[in-house]
C-alpha cells in the first residue's frame, strides 16, 4: 500500500478536518502524535477476493496512467505502455 494511502487510512470519522476550497487542501486535525500511534498499529485489511475473476482483476489490473491493461500483457521486458499500443 502506498505510503498516501497508509496514511489516509489512519483517519476516521470522529476526526475534525479543515476544508479550504480556495486552495484546495485538506487538513487533519489530529494531533501529530495521535496520527504516529495509529500509523504504528495500522493492518491492512485481508484481502476481500481471494479467487475468481474479482481476484484477477484485483491482482492484474493496472491503473490508469499504465494503460489500464492486464499486466501480464506487458511481457517481459516491461517496455512501457504508450498511446499507440492501444
């Protein structure tokens, strides 16, 4: 899990946020060492598919900006996907 994604997962519904739609920030308001201690004794959640085609396209799938292909298309020299190949 990404490190952005860790860390919004330390967050929860009784905290307070700021919203500024002029500079468009989020800012927690949790004490720092609140966050440290949550991000410590954060788990991830067990994996939901654990077979099936749900577990394919969870495991597969790229994002995106990867060409939201089956990695297992890219073969193995790993050349990146571009505009043209699709």
């Amino acid at each position: 899990m990404t490190k952005t994604r860790r860390s919004a997962a330390c967050y929860g519904k009784p905290d307070r946020i700021r919203v500024s739609a002029s500079t468009a920030r989020l800012d927690p308001l949790v004490n720092a060492a609140e966050l440290e201690t949550r991000r410590t004794n954060w788990q991830p959640d067990a994996p939901h598919y654990l077979r099936g085609h749900a577990k394919l396209l969870t495991d597969h799938v790229l994002q995106a900006d990867r060409g939201a292909d089956l990695n297992v298309f890219l073969g193995k020299h790993t050349s990146p996907v571009t505009r043209e190949s699709h």
